[in-house]
C-alpha cells in the first residue's frame, strides 16, 4: 500500500478532515437517555480526534461482529505458522464431515467460511450451549442454503464462525478464548477477550453495559463482576469448562460475535493493519486477508437481499473484511459517501452499532460504537443507519 506523506501538518489536516471534534458530532434523532457514544479516528502512528461520551476510549465493549476480523487475524496467524491451511477440507481438522447435504462431493474450507461462500446459512441458533456439539448443529439441514452449494453464493452467515473456531482449537488442542489471547492480543500489546474470561478484572470494572432504545440492560450488566459463568448453558447445567474438548463447540466463546475490547484497542489493530502487518503478520497474509473474494453482480435483481445483503449492504468481501464504497449497481455501501474505497467490518448487537474502517490509500481509519440504537433505526443516505452516517461522516 502506498504511504502518505509524514510531515506532522500533513497527517493533522488528514486526521482533521477524517473526523471533527466532539462537539460537531450530531445525532440524527434525539439520543436516549443512557445511550453512550465513542469514535477516535487515528492513522499509522498517531491517534487523532475523538469523542467520548458515557464511556471513553480505552473502556472494552462487546463489539459484535468486528470480532470476526479478529478471528480472521487468529487464523491467518496459525496458517503462517504452517498449522492451517485456507485451502484444506475442515473435515479433516475436526474429526467428521462437514458436508452440505446437496453437495456432498465439495469440501468446505476457512477461506470459503471465512468470506461466507461456505453455504452456511444462520437457519438454526448458531450460539451453542456447553455440552452441544458442532457436529449435531451441522448436521441439521436447516444450517445451510438450500439452493446454493460451497463457492457458489456470498450469504452473510454467522455460523461460519463457530466452524472456524472449532478448526483453530482442534488444530493447536487450545480453547479459542485463551488462543485468541495468545495470538493475537498479547503480541499486539491490546487489554481484551472473548467473554470476558481472559481480561484483567480492571478490564472487567470498565465493561461498557449494552442496553437498547428502551433503556433496558441487553448484555454486559456487570456491575464490576465477572459473569458467573461466561458461556451459554442450558438451564440447571453446570459452568464445568474444565471438561470442555477444544474442537467439540466453536461457538462457546461467540467467535462471531463476542469480542470485548476498546476503541483504543481496535485502533491498534488498524494501525497494525494500515502498517502492512508490521511483524505480527506478513504483508503477503495482509492481502490475502483484505483482497476482495467476492463482489456484488452488477445486475440488482440477481440475487437481491441475499446477494448484497441489507438491501445492498455487502457488495465487496474478503476474508472477514468487508469493503464500503464499492460504487456498484444495487449497492449501498456508501458509508462515509466519499467515494473512498475503505475496508474494515460493523457490529450491530444488543443494541450496539460499530465499526472500524480503514482508507489505505491514505493511511487513516476510524472506530467508533454506539449502544441504544433501535433495531429498527432509521437508515441514512446507505444501508446503514443514519447515526452510524452521523458518527462516521463527523457530523
């Protein structure tokens, strides 16, 4: 990636343009009582402008889907170090076939789940208690798309992800919580976690609680406690993780979703990025992570909602990396309304609204999280929602 230039007013003017102060930041509804809003813009070397309000940057929220940017960076790990291949059958990881039941003769591998292409649809409750298994949960035909095979079809999918954890933790004998901090947060000198388990207690005293439109609590009411036990589980079963075989359920530890970490934290990882990996991974796995695999047709009506997702919203993907600003017929991707390629990926749960988007060919990027924002809150100008616009346009 080209860099910019480095002069210190030159990244200022870069900096400024990417994001105004706090107080030019406008909501395009009235706010919610208790509704906490947070954003930093930042670019290689430097943090720039931010805006805090009911919480601050270094404070960890469960940032939804961006988690599985992180994941991808845990994976993309374990294939440079030769333990993962992108390209091999999962099957043989995990023990059993994973197969679609239409198209049984075509493996599925981390590079299709990876970009959703792996027929994988969320048509069963992908967040499985302890004691289920990946495999039951797969052997379900309502896991996977009825009409479209592995490699066919892009189809938005969170169950991709307790595959891919499942994979990682056959493949080294680790639980994907306490890899996740091994691989990628400690060399990358970030405070966070997968539910919480391996945060410092401090970490846990400054958890941002996720509450909806409402004002009731959704997730993280922690009141500076740990969560008495910090996976799902059925009613009357108990929190004994120690019997737990990595490789058995993925999705314990939400690989798709459940990510506690700060905004300061998820700059890092844009730095790292915009850095072209800086050490912690080649520049080589940096594009193969960011290339697009797949792109919206141009024609609007072959695929609709499925093909683009959101009315438009995924019209470029790579391997856990979503691309705005395609430009494309029947895409609206149009984030920032710039017409400036960016990459990076949105959460949206419980409440939450997120993002961590990258301009590489200038060198800056943007997180932000907003909490009480109604399911149904009203879209901006794109396929996002008109405080997300507000927040990421700097207004």
């Amino acid at each position: 990636m080209p860099r910019p230039p480095r002069p210190f007013i030159a990244a200022l003017i870069v900096l400024s343009a990417l994001l105004l102060p706090a107080r030019a930041i406008a909501q395009p509804e009235a706010a919610p009582a208790g509704r906490i809003t947070v954003s930093l813009a930042f670019d290689r070397d430097r943090l720039g402008a931010a805006h805090q309000a009911g919480a601050t940057i270094d404070d960890p929220v469960r940032i939804a889907s961006i988690s599985k940017l992180l994941t991808a960076l845990g994976v993309m790990r374990l294939v440079e170090q030769g333990r993962l291949d992108l390209d091999a059958d999962v099957s043989t990881r995990l023990g059993f076939a994973v197969r679609h039941p239409r198209f049984p003769d075509r493996p599925v591998t981390l590079r299709l789940l990876l970009s959703h292409r792996a027929g994988l649809v969320d048509g069963i409750d992908y967040a499985l208690p302890l004691g289920h298994r990946l495999q039951d949960a797969l052997a379900d035909p309502a896991a996977w798309n009825p009409d479209h095979g592995p490699g066919d079809w892009f189809a938005y999918a969170n169950l991709n992800f307790p595959v891919i954890a499942g994979v990682m933790e056959a493949a080294t004998g680790e639980r994907f919580d306490r890899l996740m901090a091994r691989l990628v947060f400690a060399p990358l000198g970030i405070t966070a976690c997968f539910n919480w388990t391996t945060c410092p207690d401090e970490a846990v005293a400054r958890a941002v609680p996720l509450i909806g439109a409402d004002g009731r609590g959704r997730a993280d009411q922690l009141g500076g406690r740990r969560p008495d036990c910090p996976v799902r589980r059925d009613p009357g079963t108990p929190c004994a993780l120690e019997h737990y075989r990595p490789g058995s359920n993925g999705a314990l530890f939400s690989p798709q979703g459940g990510a506690r970490i700060s905004a300061a934290g998820l700059a890092r990882i844009g730095q790292m990025l915009l850095r072209g990996g800086e050490g912690f991974l080649s520049p080589g796995s940096i594009a193969t992570l960011t290339a697009p695999v797949w792109t919206h047709p141009p024609d609007p009506g072959d695929g609709g909602d499925e093909h683009g997702g959101s009315a438009g919203l995924f019209c470029r993907y790579g391997l856990a990396v979503h691309w705005l600003e395609s430009g494309l017929p029947g895409c609206a991707d149009a984030l920032f309304g710039d017409g400036r390629p960016r990459f990076g990926h949105a959460g949206e749960a419980y409440g939450l609204r997120s993002g961590l988007w990258l301009d590489p060919a200038v060198g800056t990027g943007i997180v932000y999280f907003i909490t009480a924002v109604p399911d149904d809150a009203p879209r901006g100008q794109s396929a996002f929602s008109a405080i997300e616009e507000a927040v990421a346009r700097g207004r």
